[in-house]
C-alpha cells in the first residue's frame, strides 16, 4: 500500500507526490494511510475507484498541511484557486480546502461542496468528498474530486425540461392525468380543479372513470371501457363530466398505455382532458346562425326576385310613360304650331284689318302658345334624361355672347312686369366650356322664373365672378318672394312648383324646369345651388367650368 503514495508510483492521470522528509515514518507506520482502507471508504464504494485512477486526491495532515496529492489536484488547486501545491516542508493546503478541512475537523461532518475549474474556454464542475481519521498517530484528513459537470448538465438540462413541461401543463387549457395498472389516477394537473371544483390530489387513487360518465358509443366504435382493457390508445373519445354545479361538461379524453421497458409489463395510461363544452356550444350557435342565414338569404333572393320583377314592369311603365310623352308632345307640336302661325298672320292683318282690341287678345293667344311650347319642350328634355339620351356638345362659349342672347328673350316680359333688370358689363375674354343650347336653356329657365316670381318694382340681377378649381359662376339673383328653407333642395326635384299666395301667375309651368336645367349642368360638369330667404328674394347660381383651365397646358 505504501507504494501507492511513493514518488515513483506512476498512475493513469499521472505521479503521487509525496512531502520526502516524512516517507520513511509512513513506511514505518502504514496505520497512516491505512484510512484508505477503513470501512468508511468502502461504504462510499470509491475507494478502490480513486486508489486506481489518481483524480484529484489528497491527504493533509492535523495542522491540514498536505501530505499527498496527485497530479490531478494538483492542476485543480492552480485551476481552480490559483495555488501552486508545493510538497516541501510545512505545505499549507489551498486557503478553500483549509476552511473545509478546519470545518470538518470541528464537527467531523462534511456536506458534498462544488469547486467551478475554467479550462480551454469551458468550465469544468468538480464535486469534492472530505473525510477525517483518527489515528493513534494523529489526525488525517483525506478527499478526492469528482469531475462531474456532465451528470450536473444533464441534471440542469432536466431540471429545466420539467420546468418547462411544468409550465406547459399550467398555461394550457388541458388537464394531464396518469394511472398506475389497475386504472387508479396517480397524478392529475391543477387544471381539472376547474371543471370539478375539487383540488387534483381529492382523485388521486379514484378510478380514471370515476370522474365522469361514458356516452353510449357510436355503432362500431369501440367504448372506452374497452380500450382501457385492451391497453390501446385512444383521442378524443368524449366523457361526461359535472362540473361544481353539476352541469354536464363535455371532456375529449385522450390517452396511452405506457409499459416497463425492461419487463414489457403493463404500468398504467397516461393522457389529457380537453374541455370541448364552450366549443360545442360555439358550434351549435355557429349553425343556428348558419341556418339562420340561409333562411334570410333564401328570402333575400325571393325578395330581389320580386323587385327585379316590380323593376321590370316599373321600367316597362317607365319606358311606355316616356314613349307616352314623347308622341304627345310631339302631336301637340303640330296644331300648336298652326294656332302660332295663323295667329301670326291675323296680328299681321293679312287676312283683313283687326281692332286694337283684337291684337291684345292676338298676344294672349300667342303668350299661352309660346309657353305650351315651352312646356312641351321641358317634357321632351324630360324624356331625354329619363332615357340617358341628351346630347351635349361641349365647346367654347363667351359669357358675354350667351348673356346677350338670353337677355333679349326676358327684357320685354321684365319691363312689362315693371321689374329692373341689373346687367353687368362682362369682359369678353370670359370664356366657359359648355353646350350653347344648353347653356342658354338654362340661364332663360333662372331668368324668367327670376321675372315670374318677383313682384313688380322688384329687381333681377346677374353677377359674374370666378370660382374655385378654374370655374366661372353666373348668379341670377332677384328681390322675389324666396324659397322656404326646408323646400330649397326641393327646388330642383321633378314636378315640384313654387306656390305663393301673393301672386295668380306662379301656379304656371309643371315643375320641371328646374330639374331639367341641373341636370343639364351636371352633364357639362357643372352644377346649380341655391340660396333664398323666404320673402327676400333667390340666388341661383351656375357653376360650369372656365375654357382655359381645359386647354392643354405645355
């Protein structure tokens, strides 16, 4: 024995070192290694494993100066404290070790210590075993170091791994459960608590099928029961559970045998309860809805059916309306143009000389007359825009021209009507982009209702001024009787006529002059507004866009 700690002694990690001034009294005395041999060693059953292999090993003395040590500990003192192990006389052990050792002696108990070494970049964890033996020759205390930074890298590994599944179960909505071979629940997850009401280890014990109740199985389909006796596994199979309140709750179980992988014997079943009852309810709802929504859309198209029907035969009335229009005013063209023209000639006196008296009633006929046409005129514009058939021809148009031309057609009934008329002097460069037909149907549509619906000593105007995004405004305003302002958008709707009490004449027209001029407007891109104070006159105003802003630019 007393070879192993000789300075020649070689082993596989390398030399024991050993203090030469005192080999020979241990030759003498082998009672002081002897401890290596002691029953405390071999009850650690490593005594024989560190005497072979020459790891980290030493051996101090009572005042804890070293006597031993192998290469091994030696490299883990400089490694790990820094201390370089010099085996000469009065070799005071590592300060660490000696605070362990000063530890043991005063207790003679050791708790198993971690010593971190940092080699190559990579830490190394040593665990050191300290031990004390009293000798008839003196104290000794004796240890070894255990590289075991793997065992502790897989026991971290792990450690962090049920972590994580611990974590898993918790956060998931899922309750985990496992039994031993007779079926009795050996673990169940916090989780069922929420279902039953009852904390997990009341089950534990119980029976798997305790907790609930079995479906009556679908044809071909094997019960649970079954399963469970067969040791199969299964998913999803649905089972019955009462919650706290004891509503039913329906649970998809699932589970698998799990065997002895030495023996094959049978241990028990682990699986998971999925709480499907929200999900279900979920379901039906989603259905009802479903339904729900095929009847209404079924009705839905049963009702578009209908109205592509009443469309149908509103467009055909529509279409045999304006046909209808169309062919009367085209028939009323004809005598009303023979009852002008003769008219004409007997204010002429081609057929013989007529009274005063005569003449004014000549002009009355010729006044109706000219305002049937003007009516007639209006319900075939009508028809136009109910047919999507106007014709409009943009081009270029002096503001000044077409004032000139519609003024002489309102002046007279103006004067007549004892109304002042305001024209503005407009520079000729004002040009718009507009149909001339239309255009001018328009301001003779704002001018003679101006005329008509102001009393006499009353004043209609016009004013001409820019406006934004390169437009030109023409303003025909009047001191008139005004729009109430809840009728004003009103204005500008088919078959809708001003009425006033305070005159007989504003009953005249159908009501659609307004209508057919904005849409006119519209079409030239353009529009008509309004702005009237009832008993203090309008403003219409005609907004179409100025020719140089259509022109291209370089």
């Amino acid at each position: 024995m007393t070879e192993i700690f000789s300075q020649s002694t070689v082993g596989e990690q390398g030399r024991v070192y050993t203090r030469r001034p005192q080999h020979d009294r241990l030759e003498g005395d082998l009672a002081a290694v002897e401890p290596l041999r002691q029953p405390a060693f071999h009850e650690l059953e490593v005594g024989e494993l560190l005497l072979k292999q020459f790891g980290p090993v030493y051996v101090a003395d009572a005042n804890f100066d070293l006597l031993y040590a192998t290469d091994g500990f030696v490299e883990l003192s400089r490694d790990a404290w820094g201390f370089e192990v010099d085996l000469s006389d009065n070799a005071a052990a590592p300060t660490p070790l000696r605070n362990v050792l000063e530890g043991l002696a005063e207790t003679g108990r050791f708790e198993p210590n971690h010593t971190e070494v940092r080699r190559s970049g990579m830490t190394r964890l040593y665990l050191g075993r300290h031990f004390v033996s009293e000798r008839d020759t003196g104290r000794l205390f004796y240890g070894y170091f255990e590289d075991v930074t793997r065992n502790t890298t897989l026991e971290k590994k792990l450690a962090e791994t049920v972590e994580k599944l611990n974590d898993t179960i918790h956060a998931s909505s899922d309750w985990v459960w496992e039994t031993d071979a007779e079926l009795r629940l050996t673990e169940v997850s916090p989780r069922i608590a929420a279902i039953t009401g009852v904390p997990p280890h009341m089950h534990l014990g119980k029976h798997v099928l305790s907790l609930g109740e079995l479906p009556e199985s679908t044809s071909g389909t094997p019960d649970l029961e079954s399963l469970f006796a067969g040791h199969r596994s299964f998913r999803n199979r649905l089972f019955i559970m009462c919650d706290e309140a004891g509503q039913p709750r329906r649970i998809h179980l699932s589970g698998m045998p799990f065997f002895d992988k030495s023996s094959g014997r049978f241990l028990g079943f682990r699986g998971t309860g999925t709480d499907i009852t929200r999900t279900l309810e979920a379901e039906r709802a989603m259905m009802s809805a479903r339904q729900d929504l095929e009847q209404a859309l079924k009705t839905l198209e049963l009702r578009n059916d209908q109205l592509s029907d009443a469309l149908a035969q509103a467009q055909g009335a529509s279409k045999a309306k304006s046909e209808f229009l169309a062919l009367t005013s085209h028939e009323l063209r004809t005598p009303l143009n023979a009852i002008i023209g003769f008219t004409e000639l007997c204010k002429r006196q081609v057929a013989g000389p007529i009274t005063e008296r005569m003449g004014d009633y000549l002009d009355n006929v010729l006044s109706a007359s000219g305002h049937l046409v003007q009516i007639i005129d209006n319900l075939l514009d009508t028809v136009r825009i109910e047919n999507d058939s106007t014709e409009i021809n943009l081009q270029r148009l002096s503001v000044a021209t077409l004032l000139r031309d519609t003024l002489t057609m309102v002046e007279v009934r103006a004067q007549t009507s004892g109304l002042t008329l305001e024209i503005p002097d407009v520079a000729d460069d004002i040009e718009v982009l507009a149909d001339v037909t239309a255009a001018r149907q328009i301001l003779i549509n704002l001018l003679t209702n101006a005329v008509k619906f102001t009393p006499a000593g009353g004043t209609v105007g016009i004013e001409i001024a820019p406006a934004p995004n390169d437009r030109v405004q023409m303003t025909v305003w009047d001191t008139g009787i005004g729009v109430p302002e809840d009728r004003i958008q009103a204005v500008f709707e088919r078959f809708h006529r001003v009425r006033s009490d305070a005159f007989t004449n504003t009953t005249e027209g159908v009501g659609i002059g307004l209508h057919v001029a904005r849409h006119l407007a519209l079409l030239m891109g353009g529009d008509i507004s309004l702005e009237s104070e009832l008993g203090k006159g309008s403003r219409f105003t005609l907004t179409l866009p100025r020719w140089d802003a259509t022109r291209p630019r370089d």
